[in-house]
C-alpha cells in the first residue's frame, strides 16, 4: 500500500494515505486513557506555569500525561516552544523562535528540586537559527541540575545539531548519563516525515556519543506507514551503531493538518519488536501502544546505570 507512494510528493502522499481510510480508523481500546486530572496534575501545570517552562509532554500532545504527572515525573523542554523544522507527525508549533532565554537553565535546575526527581529527562526544539544549535543551553542545563542535584541522574534527548560535531563537543562538556536522539520513522518516509533531517546523520550522531562513553538511546513511532521489515532493518541499523535503549510507539495524528495514521498495530506486534530487538542486542526496549521516549526513563536509567 504505502510501499507504492516513494515518488510522491508531502502532500501526495497525505492524500493517497487519507484516501486508504475515507472513514476515519477507530481507535482500539488499548490506546483509551484517562484524561489528566488530581493534585499531583495540578500542581505540576502550576509549577511551570510558574517557572515559565515548557514540557514536551503538553506541547506534544503526550498520551501518558495523566500517568506520568500523577507520579510528579515530566520532560522539560527548553529553547522555547517554537521550532525551526517542520516534521509531518509533530505536534509542537512551527515559526520563527522568540530569543534565546538564557535564565531557562536555571529555572529548569530550580524545578528539578522543588520536584525531587531522581531522573530528569530534558529535550528541545530544533533551533536551527543559532549557530550551535542550542547545545550550550543544553549543556548549561545539565551543568545546572548536576549542581543542584548531584544525584540525580540525567537524560538529553537532542536535535541533530546537523551533524555538526562542535556542538557535540559543547554538550560533552557537561555529559548527561543518558544520551537520546530519535529516528522516530523508518528512512524510506523521511522526506514525508522529517523532511529536514537525515537517517544516516541520526545513526552517526548516536554513534559519536556511543563512542564518547555514554549510554545512548533513540526512539520511533509505527502506525505511520512502515513496514514491520521496514522496522526490524532500522532496530538492526541501532544495534550496529550501538545504541543501548530503544522505545516504539504508536503514532497518533496531533491534528488533521499532520500526517495520517496509516494503521493502528497491534499489541502483539509491539510484543514482536520487542522480543526480536532483545534477541538483536539492545539492553533495554519500552515497546507498545503508548509508548513515547521518556517513558519508563527513570526505570531505564536505574537499570542500566
């Protein structure tokens, strides 16, 4: 079905994918959850109201959102709420960044205390209009909350920085324990989906960190039109570059202006990537519906820290 839509433009394929489900797929009942509610809930969207800070979980239309802050755990999201790409499946907004907020570190540093968190995950934007990308904020951040924090433990999960190795030197300059970066589709619907980037930069820039002594980990989405082969090539590819953890997850359309859902797969299908992948070498995959890459990220760093 999809296999047959390469040559196609964005748009195209949008419309040929729509035109495979003229009425809209229903959700299955493993992708149901609870709408976000509870004092733990509440406090959290008061805290960065208050600090001024950004989640991925409420830009990215998390699914797990309700879970994870009913146990007071979110992923900070700094450089701002704007980025400079424009990936098919991405709920975050699109446009020209506002200036770079320099007191950002600090504030994510502060929450991480007021918190207690044993594991922070921080991610970003792309913000391909700075020259370095955003890493020294990255690295300041991290430097921050190892200051305020010395236990905690620390996971980036970063843009490609366009393959520019200065900027990974900047983020080694204050190294995190946990280093991810997402391939988030197979490379056949990369123009489609991150029509910005590249798949082989994506497995060298992990490859670097590998090799720079940090455990390294990346995620991808299904459902938006791989192919399960297509799918265990790419987990290959992981493996031979070294990457240590691996999270899959559905793919859900943030709005009617983003790329279709092509399937809903199957819980024994996620069961499938994740038995495969474990036999492939990984050390620790989150495999599922509502999978998404700061899932489970504490209980990943424990187990593999």
């Amino acid at each position: 079905m999809i296999n047959n839509y390469l040559n196609k433009s964005q748009v195209e394929y949008k419309e040929m994918v729509e035109n495979t489900h003229k009425t809209p797929l229903k959700r299955p009942e493993w992708l149901r959850v609870k709408a976000p509610s509870g004092q733990n809930y509440e406090y959290l969207q008061k805290m960065m109201q208050r600090q001024k800070l950004n989640t991925v979980c409420e830009e990215a239309d998390c699914p797990n959102i309700a879970e994870c802050w009913g146990h007071r755990t979110a992923t900070f999201m700094i450089l701002g709420d704007t980025c400079t790409r424009s990936c098919g499946f991405c709920a975050v907004k699109v446009g020209r960044p506002n200036h770079l907020d320099l007191q950002e570190p600090q504030r994510v540093a502060e929450a991480v205390k007021e918190l207690n968190l044993r594991h922070v995950v921080v991610t970003s934007v792309d913000r391909d209009d700075l020259k370095d990308g955003g890493s020294l904020i990255f690295s300041e951040t991290v430097r921050l909350i190892r200051q305020e924090m010395p236990e905690t433990t620390i996971e980036i999960l970063i843009p490609d920085f366009k393959g520019d190795e200065e900027a990974f030197k900047i983020i080694m300059q204050n190294p995190p324990d946990i280093l991810n970066h997402n391939l988030e589709t197979v490379p056949r619907l990369y123009p489609y989906v991150r029509p910005q980037a590249k798949y082989k930069r994506s497995l060298e820039l992990l490859l670097w960190f590998k090799e720079h002594n940090l455990r390294t980990k990346s995620g991808i989405m299904v459902g938006i039109g791989e192919q399960p082969e297509e799918v265990l090539a790419l987990m290959q590819d992981l493996v031979d570059y070294k990457c240590d953890i691996l999270t899959i997850g559905q793919y859900l359309q943030p709005t009617k202006e983003h790329l279709p859902i092509d399937r809903y797969v199957t819980p024994e299908e996620f069961r499938m990537y994740k038995m495969e992948g474990l036999k492939m070498g990984f050390k620790i995959i989150e495999s599922g519906p509502l999978v998404r890459s700061s899932y489970h990220a504490d209980a990943q760093a424990r187990e593999i820290l």
